[in-house]
C-alpha cells in the first residue's frame, strides 16, 4: 500500500515523535505465542515482520500457506476421485455451481470487487471447472490427512479462495473473505465427505484401475 505508507511518511515528518515512538515498537517483541522476534520496523504492528506479512496474506497469523508440493500430491488423489466419480450427483452440482459463479458472479456477490476478481481470473485462466474443484478437494484432503497443516477457519477461507481463483498476485482482503466463505458454505461439507472418502479408496485400493470402480461417498 504505498499510498498508506507516503502518507505514514509525511505524518511522521510532520510529528517526530511518532518516530521515537515507532522505534519504541520495534523494540517489543512480536505478540505472537512464542515468536522472539521484535516487531516490524517503522510499523505500530504488534507482531513481527513474518507474522504482519501472514496476517496480511492469509487473514491469520497462525496459517503457513500450504506448499506447492503438498497441493500437488493432494490434487493428483483430488483427480483420480473426480474422475472415478465423475457421474455424482454431489459433485455435478458443486461443477454447476462453480460454473453459474464463473459465467454470472453477480448471481452470488454484490461487491464490485469480487465481481470483478472472479471474471478476471476466469479470462486469465479460461477456467476448467473441474480443475477447480480438484484444487478445492486437494485443500480439504490436506485438510484430512493433516489437521494440524489449516490450523483456523480464516486460513481455510484463505487456502478455499486460492484454490477458486489462482494466480491473483494481489490478494484483496474483500476478495477473499468473499469467495472463500461461500464456497466453504456451499461445497464445504460435499468436499469434507469427498476427502474422506478420497483418502479411504486409496488406503484400501492402491492400484488406481480397481479404485475407479468404486462410487459412492
Ligand atoms: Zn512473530
């Protein structure tokens, strides 16, 4: 936000004591449990940079973004169950519901922002649906197998919202706390059942040929 940090600059030039004050708070530590940092420098923030820069990116400061490659993982078991149960009614409805927001996201939000968000990721990245919902289902996977890894309902809102609309450099608060809260409140519980089920098939199916068999959740 440079307009907020030029007009931080020119309070600060016309109030010096606000400097002494910023160094004052540079010298506390960051108010996260058990993080020995000092906070943020030139920011009345009580937590550290890594901790100022997580709540900002993600709405929490407890959520680490899941990693590349524990996504991946998770969405390659995510394609072999949309694929195997491609004829679900649960998922075909979370498809058609995915769709209606991509094609009419004034259907479902009011804020021009997120209207906009929606539309663009879905001319950026001429959306397949079913690669978004196997993104979504590979978060709640992770989810499943590792509790521990989403470790609040805002870094599920967060990681939700990626999966939805990837690629956005900008992480616009209202967007995220948009997109993530509807789609947790329309798909949440269909993709909670579908990764435990995901996960079950392939506890007692390896062999993907014989797990495609397999149809109900
Ligand atoms: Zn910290």
């Amino acid at each position: 936000m440079p307009g907020r940090a030029s007009q931080l600059r020119r309070r600060l030039r016309a109030r010096p004591h606000d400097q002494r004050r910023l160094q004052e708070n540079h010298l506390e530590p960051c108010e996260f449990p058990g993080c020995d940092e000092r906070r943020e420098v030139n920011s009345f923030s009580k937590l550290c940079r890594l901790h100022k820069t997580r709540h900002q990116l993600t709405g929490s400061a407890w959520h680490k973004p899941l990693p590349q490659s524990a996504l991946k993982s998770a969405r390659s078991l995510a394609r072999d169950f949309v694929e195997a149960h491609s004829d679900h009614k649960g998922l075909q409805a979370a498809l058609r519901l995915l769709g209606i927001m991509f094609v009419s996201p004034r259907s479902y939000f009011q804020d021009v922002r997120v209207i906009v968000a929606v539309e663009t990721a879905r001319n950026k990245h001429a959306h397949d649906l079913q690669h978004v919902l196997e993104r979504l289902l590979a978060v709640y996977v992770i989810r499943h197998l590792k509790p521990a890894a989403i470790t609040d309902d805002d870094g599920l809102t967060f990681e939700v919202y990626r999966a939805t609309l990837p690629g956005q450099n900008r992480n616009p608060v209202k967007v995220r706390e948009a997109v993530g809260p509807f789609i947790i409140e329309a798909l949440g519980l269909l993709l909670t059942r579908a990764a435990r089920r995901a996960c079950h098939e392939q506890q007692q199916q390896p062999n993907p040929s014989t797990r495609r068999s397999r149809n109900v959740f």
